[in-house]
C-alpha cells in the first residue's frame, strides 16, 4: 500500500512539474539569481542583446544613469573612471560590456579604483579636482526581478553627486524605472 502510495504521489509531482514547465519558451534562459552572471559578450562583438538580463546589462545601466546626473561635472573631463572592484559577481564579458558601454562619450573608460586615481593624478592632493569622473556602487540590493542600486559620481570635494537607482527585469531585460539624486557636493 506504502509502494502505491509513494508512486502515486510521485506521478502527481512528475505531472506538476511537466505542466509548469510547459509555459515557459523552452529556450529561454532563466533570469539570473542574485549575484549569478550570465557570462556574454559586450556589444562590440555580437550586440547587447546578448547581454539582456546579466549583471554586466544591469550595472551598465546604473553606471550610465550615474554618468548622466549633473553633466557639469563631465565638463572637460579626460576619462570614465569606474571601480568594478567591489562587483566581485561580475564575469570578464560583464566588466568587458560595462566599460564598452561607456566609450560612446569619446573618452578613455578605466577600471580604476579612487586610491589609484589618487596617486596617479599630481595635483589632486593640493585641489582635490580629478581630471575625469569616478563613478562607484556604494550598495546594492538585487532580487530575482528588482533591483534598487545606490552609488555615486565624483569629480571633486564641491562636485560630486549621490544617487539611488531602481530597476526591473522584464522580458529578460533590466530597465532603469527610477533614478534620484540622494545628496551633492
């Protein structure tokens, strides 16, 4: 009776799950976890659809919208400056794709952190001014299908800007829904 049982309940299962299934395309991917990449390539080898849903389409985003607040401050600047060191979650394809995104504003695009900017730049320690902008993730709280992204842009101790980004997957594909500025320098 026990061995009936057991069968039955596990046909019941085997069904249940054969028709949850059915719904989905077979072929699409599932939207990543919090924290998984997909692992694709930027958009100059094979196009950001590619990169719908992953890390790299997600903080691209985020850093373009951080770029885009208070564009005084990109007034002469000579670089991009992003921090990726601290998104340890993102694959080579997604830094790779991040970066690329970047480059349509006609200037170089670093993976640097503030530290070294800081060193590199002779004269940063008597004016505090960057020759470029430095954008950074300061927190992040990514669910399967939001996230809200909180970072910020700087150029100098008077002109810098905090901001907080929120963002939805959708059709396997991060969209920013909102986007403030939090406090400025």
């Amino acid at each position: 009776m026990k061995t009936v049982k057991l069968a039955a309940c596990l046909l019941s299962l085997f069904l249940l799950l054969t028709a949850c299934g059915q719904d989905k395309d077979p072929g699409a991917a599932a939207p990543p976890e919090p924290g998984q990449t997909t692992g694709t390539t930027g958009p100059g080898q094979t196009g950001s659809e590619d990169m719908d849903g992953s890390a790299g389409q997600l903080y691209s985003l985020v850093f373009q919208t951080l770029f885009n607040m208070d564009e005084a401050l990109n007034d002469g600047m000579k670089y991009i400056a992003i921090d990726l060191s601290p998104l340890t979650q993102l694959t080579d394809e997604d830094k790779a794709y991040i970066l690329d995104s970047l480059g349509s504003h006609g200037v170089e695009v670093r993976d640097t952190t503030f530290d070294r900017l800081k060193e590199e730049e002779e004269h940063f320690k008597e004016i505090l001014v960057l020759e470029g902008v430095m954008l950074r993730i300061e927190k992040a709280d990514i669910g399967r299908d939001s996230a809200v992204i909180e970072g910020s842009k700087y150029r100098s101790g008077t002109g810098a800007v905090g901001a907080k980004i929120t963002l939805k997957l959708k059709d396997k594909a991060w969209s920013v829904t909102d986007s403030g500025m939090t406090w400025i320098s």
